[in-house]
C-alpha cells in the first residue's frame, strides 16, 4: 500500500492526507457503535481532486468509504476493522459556489454545512428549508446521499424533493457534470435521484444545486397536549384543514421521551410537560403575521373545543420558539446520556399510526416488562423514531447485546404488516443491511444490485453498506 499513499500523497500534498495518528474522529461513527481502522483520510479540495483519489483507488483496488460529517446513525460512513478501506472526507470542500436568486436556486459543494447553507441563502433574502437536529455539523453532500429529512418534510419535502441537480464522481474516476437549475429536463433516466439516497455506494457527490424560496413573513410555534395518538392525528387533520400549506412542521413526543429529557437535561423548561402526547406545531405564512397569529389561535381553539387538545402554549417570540424546538431536538441526545439504545426510523401511512403504536408497545411490555418506548418523530409526514430503552436498571450494552434482535423483529414485522418502512430518513448502512436484504422485496433487491454492479463492478464505494 505505500506505493498508492505515496501517490495519494503526491497528489493531495500532506494537508490532504492523513495517515497514522489519532483518526478517531472518521474512524467512529457518532453513535459509538462501530469503531474502525482506515487505512487514510483522504482530505481532497475539489472535484479533480476527488476524481483523482478515486482513479488511484480504483487502479490499487482500495475501497472506500466517502464521509460527510459522520453524524449518520446507521453506520455508514466509518471503516470497518481492516485496515484497508480509505476515508474520503469531503470536510474542505466547502466553496458556495453561487446563488441564482431569479431562478431561486443556489450551488454549494457538498462539505458544506447544512447551518452554513441556510445561512448563505438567508444572507440572499432566500430560505434553504432542509432542517434537521445535526445541522449544525452534517453536511449537504451527507443530507443527500441519505436523503435527508428532518423537521419541514411536511411542507418542503426531503432533501430529494429539493434538489436540482448534482456533480458525481464515479467509481473509476470520471465526473458527471449534472448540475442544473432546470426545473424540467426531460432527456432521459433521472440520473439525480439514482444518487440521492445511496449513501455513497453508487458515486461521490461533490456538489449540488439546490431550490431556494421565499422566506415567511411570520412562522409561529405552539405545543399542544393531546390525551392519545387518535387526538394528535385528528389535530393534524385539523391543521391541514384550517392552515393548508403554512404549515410547516407537526412533531409528537410521547411522555416517555419528554420524561427522558426533564431527567436527563433538566435545565431545559418543559411547558406542557406531563401529557401523555406532546405535538410541536409550526406555521410558516406568507401573508402577515397577523393572519399566521389568528389562524394558529383558532386551530387551537377548535382542537380545545373539539376535545383533541387538552392545553396548548403560543411561543411569544423567537427565543421561546427556539425553546420549544430545542426541547423536540434534545431527545436524541438524552437517549445518548442515557445509555446505548435500539432505534427504529420508521415511516407509516398517518392513519396507521396510533395502532402501530398501541400493539407495538404493548407486544414490547409483555416481551421485557420495565421496557422504556421512547417515542417521537415527524408525524405531519408519518415517520417515527420509535425508540427502545433498557428497563430501569439493567445495563444498556448488556440490553442491546441480548435484546436488539427480538425487539427489532417485533416493531419490523409491525411495520411491514401495515405497509411501513424499516427506514424513513436515516438511511441503511450497515446497521439495517441485513434486515434490508429479509425485507425488500426480491425484485427491487435484484434491481438495485443489478445497478450498483453496474456502476461500481468491482465493488469499491462504501461496500458492505446498503446492498
């Protein structure tokens, strides 16, 4: 291999290349579930530079596994064990590489990070909508090779739904210059939207453009307690009814995953804490922030007088706003305080959901008694991170060592029964290959192995993840 590092060397210079030392930063993923070995990090500048790295790869036969800001959760940016498999960071790509207000659109490289796009676009009078709990330390080119979600699906769709066009480097080396402001290119496959999503086993993306829109003159948030399930989707009914496309998010919060944070994060104000469902609603309004004040005071005024809402909360400003999201953004880091746990980003029809969740938990007591569901999640858009933590007192390695197998048959096998996901806006990676592969059906299986033999033969890009 000395030979390839001296190339890649030469080829990067030693700011781009780091070998030996403490890499634990790319070799473990932010879960601290896998921890690995690289061979390097390769730290290329630009596009050339990238297809240069994987042109020496693909001569060498090194495989790689191509990283954004490794706060994925599925495990499918870090090495495995070997030794033998380069980490190519995209870190120090991070040029903007234009806006183009009057098509409302922008082009940034894809180390960027996703807090730093927003506010490049908010800088231009535009908003960048794609918002998630890791923005401040993900990256673009990360969001789309996982098809990122986040808080504002509802309204502005995924990362997938948001982009316009991408440049890819190939397995071999070769660059795919496909970035586009079009909103209509009707010349063939839709090459886009065979990379979104495939978490860099099919090509290295290195940069994107992306749609732009409009800022809202007001966005107004609110929580509201709802005594069940049934009560937080009738009030998602009602929301769409009375605020249409304003708004913007609808999340839920079990009292488990609220209970959980007020533990663990206890200097964090909780309003509404204590109810058995907590919703965080959103509205975006373009018309003033008068008419967005009225229409969310009567939406929860009906929710009261319809029996759906027990008690509800209007942040006043943005500093409360910003509490109340910070609460919602805080639970995945109190399950990390917490201890290791199994988690499930899964995706349900709306209506499917309060049965999904009253059989699912009480399949989960009546397996281990003490069980912890730690429940919340996009609900406007149906996906959940249904959550498992040990009972009180048992170890939470020794609980997911023994346990993570039987729990994740029963809440998959629930899923799949009505129509669901195994996988809503984290991705595959390693961690759900295998439950991947026992799920999906044969032919889209057949079908995506036949494309990833076709545009990496010799299986060089982020293998053993996914497919």
């Amino acid at each position: 291999m000395s030979d390839f590092l001296d190339a890649l060397r030469e080829r990067l210079g030693e700011a781009g290349l780091l070998v030996g030392g403490d890499l634990a930063a790319y070799e473990n993923d932010w879960r601290k579930r896998y921890a690995g070995k690289a061979l390097a990090v390769a730290r290329p500048a630009s596009t050339e530079e990238v297809a240069a790295v994987l042109r020496l790869c693909h001569d060498h036969r090194v495989a790689v596994v191509p990283q954004g800001g490794n706060t994925g959760l599925v495990g499918g940016s870090t090495p495995d064990d070997s030794g033998r498999q380069l980490v190519l960071s995209l870190a120090r790509m991070k040029r903007l590489r234009g806006i183009d207000v009057a098509n409302a659109s922008m082009t940034v490289e894809a180390g960027c990070v996703l807090a730093e796009v927003q506010a490049a676009a908010a800088q231009a009078g535009l908003l960048f909508p794609l918002s998630l709990a890791a923005e401040g330390s993900c990256t673009l080119g990360g969001n789309l090779a996982t098809n990122a979600g986040g808080t504002q699906v509802l309204r502005y769709g995924n990362a997938r739904e948001l982009c316009l066009g991408l440049e890819v480097v190939t397995a071999s080396g070769e660059v795919w210059h496909g970035l586009s402001g079009l909103r209509k290119d009707n010349t063939g496959y839709d090459l886009r939207d065979l990379f979104i999503g495939s978490e860099g086993t099919l090509g290295v993306i290195t940069a994107a453009t992306m749609k732009l829109y409009p800022p809202p003159k007001d966005r107004l948030t609110a929580l509201a307690a709802c005594a069940s399930l049934d009560d937080a989707v009738a009030l998602l009914g009602l929301a769409r009814e009375r605020a249409g496309d304003a708004l913007t998010g609808f999340e839920v919060m079990n009292r488990a995953s609220l209970a959980l944070v007020a533990r663990e994060l206890p200097q964090l104000a909780q309003p509404l804490a204590g109810a058995e469902w907590t919703v965080l609603l959103e509205l975006s309004d373009a018309e003033s922030a008068e008419h967005a004040r009225g229409v969310f005071e009567g939406l929860l005024e009906a929710g009261l007088e319809r029996g759906n809402v027990q008690d509800a909360a209007i942040a006043q400003n943005i500093q409360q706003a910003k509490a109340f999201w910070h609460v919602r953004e805080s639970i995945p880091l109190a399950q990390a305080q917490a201890g290791l746990n199994i988690k499930h980003d899964i995706s349900l029809p709306v209506s499917a959901i309060p049965g999904f969740v009253a059989e699912t938990d009480a399949a989960l007591a009546l397996y281990l008694p003490g069980i912890e569901v730690i429940d919340f999640g996009h609900l406007g858009d149906g996906n959940l991170h249904y959550n498992v933590q040990a009972p009180v007192g048992v170890d939470p390695a020794s609980f997911l060592s023994t346990h993570e197998a039987a729990i994740n048959e029963r809440v998959y096998d629930a899923v799949q029964q009505r129509g669901g996901s195994i996988s809503a806006e984290h991705g595959i990676g390693r961690l759900k290959r295998d439950e991947l592969a026992a799920r999906k059906d044969p032919t889209a299986l057949a079908l995506m192995r036949a494309i990833k033999r076709a545009l990496d033969p010799l299986d060089l890009l982020n293998p053993g993840r996914l497919v």
